[in-house]
C-alpha cells in the first residue's frame, strides 16, 4: 500500500474514515499518530462494516477499536506496528478515527 497523510482537527463525536472499504487496508503496516495540538488529546482507532453493510446497528454491534481514547501527550506520537493487530478485512471493512473537541493530530498509514 502506498502511504496515507491526513491532519485531523478534533470535533467530539465525529468519525473520519481513514481508509474506505476495499482499499488496500488489510495491507496495513504501520499507524504513526502525532499529537500536534498544545495539550494532551485522545484518539480513538477503529474498524466497522462500511456503507451497505448492515446499517448504522451493525456498525455499533460491530466496531472493532485497535485503540480507544488513548491520551498521547502534546508533541509526542504514538507508534502502531503489530501486523496482527492492524490485518483486517479490507473488503468488508473501514478504518476509522475519533479525536477529542479541540485536539490535532497528524496520522501517516504505511
């Protein structure tokens, strides 16, 4: 899989798809996850059935979190490289985040 950037701006509650269904997810290496903000914020990693698969009760049935509201310090990051955590089934699943109200981060997918 070639790489994947994106800057995230916090808003409590909101999911932003990192990477959509049948792309080439189950080739995840690595998550590298940089806090940007001034202050310690929370991030949430997850996967879930994409759209078409089931409907917003098998989304919440079946979300799968590889991290849930882990607190990284401002101007650290957070290194995830476990292939066995991170294989997933690309075809049938999105990988997503959530980000605490006022937090940034920048997260690089390899």
């Amino acid at each position: 899989m070639s790489l994947l950037y994106q800057n995230l701006t916090g808003s409590t509650g909101v999911t932003t798809q990192l990477l959509s269904p049948s792309s080439s997810g189950s080739n995840v290496r690595s998550i590298t996850i940089a806090n940007t903000a001034a202050s310690t914020g929370t991030i949430s990693i997850f996967i879930q059935p994409g759209e078409g698969a089931g409907g917003s009760l098998d989304k919440l049935v079946n979300t799968f979190y590889l991290i849930k509201d882990v607190a990284v310090p401002s101007g650290a990051t957070l290194l995830l490289d476990n292939p066995g955590v991170l294989t997933y089934d690309a075809s049938k699943y999105s990988l997503n985040s959530t980000i605490g109200g006022s937090d940034t981060f920048s997260i690089k997918i390899s």
